[in-house]
C-alpha cells in the first residue's frame, strides 16, 4: 500500500510540475487500489481484535496500524486531488512559485519515503528525523502563502491562484500524514507518544 501510495505522489508532482497529464488515469487507478488495501488491512485489524482479544503490546500495534493506514490513504486521494487541480492549472500561464512548490513537494516525498522505510524497518527515531523535515514543509507553505495571498494587480480570473493555495496546503497536509505515520511508528516500537 505504501508503494501504491509513493508511486501516486510521484506521478501526481509529475502532472503538476511537469505537465505530464497522461499521468492521471494511472492515478485514478492506483487510488482505487490503494482504497482497497485500505478496506482490507482495517478490516484485517478489526478481525485481530475481535477474535484474538490481542495483549496490551499487540493491540497498541493493531490500533496504531488502523491510523497508519488511514494516514496512507489520505496521502493517495491528496495525490488524486492534486492531478485534478494539474489538470486545471494546465491552461494558465505558469506562475512564478511553481518552483518553490515543487521543492515543497520533493521534501513532502522525502518525508513519505522516509516514514515507509521507518515502518519497515520498525525505526523508532524515525518520527524526529520526519518531523525535523515536516518544520521546512511548513515554512515553505507559509512562505508561499504570502506570496499567493498577497498578490496584487491580478490580471484576468483569480481561479490559477486559489488551485495554488489548494496545492500547497494539500502538500502541507501530506506532509502532516507522514509525520503522523513516522510517529505512529515511533509509539508502535517504544509506547510512548511522540
């Protein structure tokens, strides 16, 4: 699920910094697979629960991977929503912070990758190091924001600057999921929230 998850992240920063609209269908598709992971492993979850009465130590893992991958799932319909937006953006001229968007939009990645590996690898320091990456995600949504919000002299419709408040915050709020599935892999090795 992560996998599907990352590789729709990816395709969906390619339609919005590259303008690779073929792109889309793939993530309609991918999104629909990622849902049913979804389905699957919290059904999974709440099956071990049910019928296993699991230990204090094993259900602090079954609930924190029933929020994990509500985490995942949301990343795959941002990626979903930001392919749509690419798709309206793609008949406006490029604005001017489209490049610093998609550096926020590589950390956002880095931050997922690195949340994946932290899951896989059942690393409990991985929700600081994420969490250090999440602080520049949010400065650069803020730092954008001014920018967007404080646009003067608009020529023509207002539309392309509302999609680009719409793409930042949707990176800012994957970036929140990462963090949040570090985290959650943080207390699932050591119990204690971070």
């Amino acid at each position: 699920m992560g996998t599907l998850v990352e590789e729709s992240f990816r395709l969906s920063h390619q339609a919005l910094f590259e303008q690779n609209l073929d792109v889309v269908v793939k993530i309609s598709e991918l999104d629909r697979q990622i849902d049913r992971y979804y389905r699957q492993i919290e059904l999974d979850c709440s099956t071990l629960m049910t019928l296993q009465s699991p230990v204090a130590q094993d259900l602090r893992l079954l609930s924190a991977f029933m929020q994990l991958v509500r985490d995942l799932e949301r990343i795959g319909d941002y990626a979903q929503d930001l392919s749509e937006i690419a798709v309206k953006l793609v008949t406006y001229p490029p604005h001017d912070c489209l490049g610093q968007m998609a550096i926020m939009s590589n950390y956002a990645q880095m931050m997922l990758a690195a949340s994946l590996v932290a899951l896989a690898e059942l690393d409990g320091d991985g929700g600081k190091r994420v969490k250090q990456m999440d602080d520049t995600v949010d400065d650069a949504y803020e730092h954008l924001y001014q920018i967007l919000a404080y646009q003067r002299n608009i020529p023509g419709v207002i539309e392309p600057f509302i999609l680009l408040a719409l793409v930042i915050r949707h990176l800012e709020r994957m970036a929140d999921h990462a963090t949040n599935i570090a985290q959650r892999v943080s207390y699932i090795v050591t119990g204690h929230r971070g």
